[in-house]
C-alpha cells in the first residue's frame, strides 16, 4: 500500500480495544487492505521518548476505499 495514497479512517487509543479488533475483521471481509500506524509506539508508551503518549493507533485505507471503510467503522456500536 503506497502511504501517500493512504486516508486515516479511524483512532483508537489501545491495541487492546474490541472495536479495534472488529473494525481490522471487517476490513478485511469486505476485501479492503489497511494498515496499522503507531501500533508499537503507543502500546509501549514511554519507551519511545521522540513519541507523545497521547499518540493514537491509527488504521489507513486507500483513498478509493475510505468511503466504503466509513461506513463499516460507523456500523460498529
């Protein structure tokens, strides 16, 4: 997946969330490839001490599929 190309569609504040979990599941049912940002950083926070430790975990799709990851995100309670 090229970065540059790449739209942050959700945040979350731990690894450990189930909606996190859920939203990944999804994602890839619906045949969409993401990528996981701050994943280490922010699971070990403070080890890293260039990274802030409100740095959230970030899940990014292509931008020709962040509409379709929008919904799927929204249909999650």
């Amino acid at each position: 997946m090229n970065a540059n190309n790449a739209v942050t569609v959700a945040t979350f504040t731990s690894n450990f969330d189930m909606k996190f979990f859920l939203f990944k599941e999804m994602l890839e049912e619906a045949g969409i490839k993401y990528m996981v940002v701050n994943e280490i950083s922010s699971t070990v926070d403070g080890v890293f001490a260039g990274s802030p430790s409100n740095m959230g975990i970030e899940i990014r799709v292509l931008e020709e599929n962040a509409e379709e990851a929008f919904e799927i995100y929204n249909s999650i309670k």
